[in-house]
C-alpha cells in the first residue's frame, strides 16, 4: 500500500481516518497547522499500530503545503489518497450582509486555494502510480448555503465546483474524486456523525469509487 495524507487532521475525524486506512495498509501524513499537534497525533497513531508522520501547514500557505505535502511523499512513499477536512476559522461565518470583500478572502484562501495546491502537488505522483482518491470534506452549507455564514457557504460551493470538475475530468486516468457533506456538526456515538461512521464512510468512498457527492446524513431544511 501507499500513503494517505489528511489536511486537516484533529483528534477526531482526522484520526479516525488514519485508523481506518491504517488498519487497511496505508502509511498516514498527518497535516495540521501545528507541528506539535501534528506529532502528537502522530504518535498516538504509532502507539495504535499506524505508520504515521506529523507534517506542519497553514493551507492558506501555498508553500507550507507544498512542502508538506512533498516532505510526506518523500518520508512515507507516494501519496495515493488525499483527504481535505480543514475545519473552517470562526471568522469565515459572518452574515452575509456583514461580509465585505475584504471577508471573503480568507475563506477562499481556505476552501479553493488550498484545495488546488494540495491536488496540483499529488496530482503527479498519483498519474504515476495509475490510480488514486481525493476525498473532499465539506459541511452542509456547500449546498445549502446559510446567510448567517456567508464566508464559508461561498468557499464550500466554489470548492464543490472544483471537486466536481475533478471528478468528472479524473476518472479515466483511475483517479476518484468524491465529496462527502457532514450536516451539522461531527458527534461522537451519533450513528450518522460519529467520527469511526465517518471513517468508514471515508473509506468506502475511496474502496467503491462510486459518484462523486454523498451525505452523512439527510439535509434538513
């Protein structure tokens, strides 16, 4: 097997993922904004039997990604299946009639820019190995978008569009891109949220390659 690399990783999703694809093979890059964060999960990870490495970036840092997500290849092998779950800063979820311009460029930063960094750095590496998966992460306001967080509901829907046109551009170069949407919030024992449901949700995306959106749960209006 090869590598997995999760943006974003926490101690909940984040985690949970690295077991469920540790437990299938995979080596796991942990990337968060904190490197000290990241090697903490990383060596709780070790301690679970996971080959697994901390990598520290901003993803609103081209070139921190970059490097970490380089620096991931070279350390553990090429990474076959990138996961982008950034949890989004408070401040992207203004009104949408308080959002300025000025407002939208940190959510845009977070939820397009990264994204395309990430990909155009594994892009290569995966076209070599002749398959891999992006996994896409997003809340429900990618396709419902409230107005009580208009930052995040633009960024979401951008980042959909660019996920979508991966999905459909890929697939014949055996490179799966698929979307799945939390609603609300990630619970531990809900039996639609919980991070290990998640996981497993996570990892049947990238095993079936079916389609490109799913849903944890059924939207609510």
């Amino acid at each position: 097997m090869t590598t997995i690399a999760i943006i974003g990783a926490g101690p909940g999703l984040g985690a949970a993922v690295a077991r469920r694809f540790g437990r299938e093979g995979f080596d796991v890059a942990v990337i968060s904004r904190a490197q000290e964060h990241a090697d903490a999960l990383a060596a709780q990870l070790g301690g679970e039997g996971v080959t697994a490495r901390g990598f520290a970036a901003d993803v609103r840092d081209p070139k921190a990604l970059t490097a970490a997500l380089d620096a991931a290849a070279a350390a553990l092998g090429t990474i076959e299946v990138l996961q982008y779950s950034p949890v989004p800063h408070r401040d992207f979820m203004k009104p949408i009639l308080e959002t300025t311009a000025a407002d939208l460029v940190g959510p845009v930063e977070f939820s397009v820019y990264g994204p395309a960094t990430a990909v155009g750095q594994v892009l290569p590496g995966m076209r070599e190995l002749g398959r891999g998966t992006l996994l896409f992460v997003n809340g429900g306001s990618a396709v419902q978008p409230l107005p009580e967080r208009a930052g995040t509901s633009i960024a979401f829907a951008a980042e959909s569009v660019y996920a979508q046109l991966l999905h459909d551009t890929l697939a014949d170069a055996g490179i799966h891109a698929a979307q799945l949407i939390i609603p609300g919030a990630i619970t531990p024992g809900d039996p639609h949220s919980d991070p290990e449901i998640l996981a497993d949700t996570l990892w049947s995306l990238h095993h079936a390659r079916e389609g490109f959106r799913h849903f944890a749960s059924p939207l609510t209006t």
